[in-house]
C-alpha cells in the first residue's frame, strides 16, 4: 500500500526554507 | 511548470503533483530573499522568520501571472490551462477565488518586471514580526524598500499620484490570503 504523507501549505514552506538554510550553513 | 495531471489520474494523484509545484517554487523565492540588498544582512533567524511567514504571500503575488481573471482560468508554466471549474475538484476553490480577485486587482495596476520584483521584495519584508529577534533592522530594510518602491513607480509613472498607494493596499490582502489559506493541507506519497 503507498503511505502518505500530509501537511499543510505553511509547514512544507517552512521545511523547505529550514532545509535550505540548515544545507547553507 | 505544472503537470497537473489529464482526467485519467485520481484526484489524489492529481493533488501530489499540484502539491510538488510548490517545492520549487519555495526555493525560488528563497533564493530571490537572498538577492534582496540587505537581507542577508539580517540575523539568519531573523531571515527564516521572515521567509515563514512571508514566502506564501510571494508566492501569491508571483502566481498572480498564471491566473486570467477574465476567462477564468489558469495557466502553468508547461502550457496547460486549466478553467476554474476543472480546478476546484482539487479543493482549493475558495483559495483559486481569493486569488482570482487578487490577481484581477494587482494586474490592474500594469506593473513592469522590476516593478513587482521590488513589490514582492516589499511583501517579504512586511511579513509578520511575532518571530523577530531584531525588529529595528527589518524595520529599517522594509523603509528603504518601500522608498526605492515610492521612487521607482513614481519617476516611471508621475502622472498617476494613486498608484503607489493602490499598490500598498495589496499588502493586507496578502496576509488575509495568507491567514485564510495557508493552511491548506498538501499531500505527499512516500513511497
């Protein structure tokens, strides 16, 4: 069965700005 | 580019890949942040807080392009139109709603490209504060954008005194856009 995975518009922002900034540092 | 996909698909699978859109999108607007004069000058806490709760927005006044507020449809990257009616089976109707008349008021105004940039460059920086450490600072930067905005608008436009105000009366439609839907829920398959 395919698992999925949800969440809302402002928290994938936020996951993909922390995940840019954490990769810059 | 969106490859929202032909009937065929399930709504769900249809969703996934509306919902992968905006990954590069975000990091689009990450990088855009960056090259804003000063930003990176903030604290780097101060420049997350700010892409939190300011990037959806962005996000909203670049989209503004894609939607045709006369025919009621929207138009991604890769070509495909889709009508409202068609885009509304994703869920996101009252959102595609709010945008339509966002995008009917803010195309209005004929902005040029450098224009809205440092329009958008204004949205972030007039995002919410409640997570800002140094207040002053982005205070500071958010004047000297809004004054290269006054400027600009009013050395290409001096005979239309009310744009520049219609312009920052888009700001609380933003965040009224932001609180009523950026919760909305994205769906990921993992797999």
């Amino acid at each position: 069965t395919k698992t999925h995975r949800v969440m809302t518009l402002a928290d994938h922002i936020s996951h993909i700005i922390t995940q840019d900034f954490a990769r810059n540092q | 580019s969106c490859p929202v996909a032909p009937a065929s698909r399930s709504s769900q699978e249809v969703w996934e890949s509306f919902s992968q859109c905006f990954t590069p999108a975000v990091k689009e607007v990450v990088e855009f942040a960056k090259s804003i004069p000063g930003f990176q000058s903030l604290s780097q806490h101060d420049q997350v807080m700010l892409l939190k709760s300011g990037t959806f927005q962005v996000l909203m006044v670049r989209f503004c392009s894609l939607f045709d507020p006369k025919e009621r449809t929207v138009t991604f990257l890769n070509g495909q139109t889709y009508s409202l009616a068609s885009l509304r089976a994703l869920g996101m109707g009252s959102l595609l709603d709010a945008m339509f008349e966002f995008s009917e008021k803010l195309g209005s105004l004929c902005l040029e490209p450098d224009e809205m940039a440092l329009f958008m460059a204004v949205v972030l920086v007039s995002a919410d504060r409640s997570g800002i450490v140094e207040v002053a600072a982005v205070e500071k930067l958010q004047e000297n954008l809004i004054k290269a905005l006054r400027s600009l608008i009013t050395s290409r436009r001096p005979e239309d005194s009310t744009l520049f105000s219609k312009l920052l009366l888009r700001l609380p439609d933003l965040r009224t856009l932001n609180n009523h839907h950026s919760d909305k829920l994205l769906a990921f398959r993992i797999d």
